[in-house]
C-alpha cells in the first residue's frame, strides 16, 4: 500500500515538472514572437519616416500601416493587452494610439500601440543652454506589443508588455 501512495506522488511531481515546462516554453515562444513583431513595426515606422496615427486602415491601402497590419496577420499574431497609460515625457502627455488586429482604432484589447513623441525645443523656452530651433521637426514613436503565458488548460494566466523606440525621425509624418 506504501508503494501505491508513493507512486502516486511521484506521478504527481512529475505532472507538474512536465507543467512547469510546458507554461516556459509557451512563455518562450510568445515572448519571441512579440519581439519580432515589435521589431518589425519599429522598422516600418522608419522606413516610412513616420505614421500617419489617425486614420484607419482600409482594404487595398499601402502604407505603413498596411504594411504592419499585412505583417501581424501572415504570422498570425494574436495576443492582446491592456491599452497603456498616458505617460509623462519631457513636459508632454504622450496617449498612445491603438489597433486591432485588422487596424481599427480601439480602446480596448488592442494588438498593438503606438505613441508619438516630439523632440521639441524645450530647452530654448526653459533656458536650460540649448536649443533646437534651426533643425526640423524630430518625432519619434514608442511602440507596445503584449505577450501573455498562455496554458493549454488555464489559458491566459498573465499578460506581459514590449515596448520599444524607433530613432529619432526629422520631418516625420505629422503627429
């Protein structure tokens, strides 16, 4: 009878080793996927020198939105998350902007966020000894992605966020 019972934790030990495996290497696997989608919207961004961050996307449309939109559904990227909060950069509020999966503006569940941030001339108003006044418009975009752990059983247990920067942009689209 001793035997019995043993056995039976140690299947039990075992089921959740194979558990714990099973939930990193899930985690692993999102956590990737997210970078290359987070990387992949930062280098269209700067391809096109900027976003236009108030339209939608519309069938048959190029751009650079088209060409993230195009980009999430070939790699059948579908984590969402939480739309982060307004943050406080320099003296500016930045509110992100965010899309869904077929690049609807949302402000719930969305697939991915896009902020952008201008590098303005604030040293010049505060005397701070420089100044940005003879360059042109500089913006760059902070983009989120989201990546959850994700059981076969429990599902979505957490949800995790990406963010990332593209270069400074001068005279990027308008903001």
């Amino acid at each position: 009878m001793r035997e019995a019972i043993g056995g039976t934790w140690l299947f039990q030990i075992v089921i959740v080793f194979i558990l714990l495996f099973t939930g990193f290497l899930c985690l692993s696997i999102n956590r990737s996927k997210a970078f290359n989608v987070k990387d992949q919207i930062i280098q269209t961004i700067q391809s096109y020198n900027g976003i236009d961050l108030t339209s939608e996307y519309e069938d048959g449309e190029e751009g650079p939105l088209a060409d993230i939109i195009s980009y999430i559904s070939s790699n059948s990227y579908r984590t969402t998350g939480n739309v982060p909060e307004p943050e406080k950069v320099g003296d500016d509020i930045v509110e992100y902007v965010c899309y869904t999966r077929d690049g609807r503006i949302t402000t719930s569940n969305p697939v991915f966020c896009i902020a952008p941030i201008r590098v303005d001339s604030e040293g010049c108003a505060s005397g701070a000894g420089y100044c940005f006044n003879e360059l042109p418009d500089m913006t760059y975009y902070r983009v989120v992605v989201f990546y959850q752990l994700d059981l076969p059983i429990f599902h979505d247990l957490f949800n995790f966020k990406i963010v990332g920067d593209t270069k400074t942009l001068f005279g990027g689209a308008s903001v």
